[in-house]
C-alpha cells in the first residue's frame, strides 16, 4: 500500500473560502494575504490523503 498526501493553502475573506486559488506553501499564501485588504482574512488549510492498493 501506498500512501501520498497533498496539502492546499486558500485564503478566507470575511468568511469565505476563495477557491480561484490554491497555494502550495504556507509561505505563499502569507505572501498573498499580505496584498488582500481585508475586514476579516485567515488562511484555511486542507489536507487530502489517498491510499493506493495493489491488486
């Protein structure tokens, strides 16, 4: 079994995650906040995982 993870960075304005775009690194998506002028801005983080069997 094979195991691979792959995590995606978004930025959340006021509330809403903006999908449009997606951010490898943490160091990228603080970069992009830095430019957003935002009333409420965070960085949600998600995490996928896929395991693969051989058969």
């Amino acid at each position: 079994m094979e195991r691979t993870a792959e995590i995606k960075y978004y930025l959340v304005v006021n509330g809403v995650i903006d999908r449009s775009v997606s951010y490898e690194t943490a160091k990228e998506v603080r970069r992009a906040a830095k430019n957003i002028k935002a009333e409420n801005l965070s960085i949600a983080v998600e995490k996928f995982t896929r395991d693969f069997f051989e058969i």
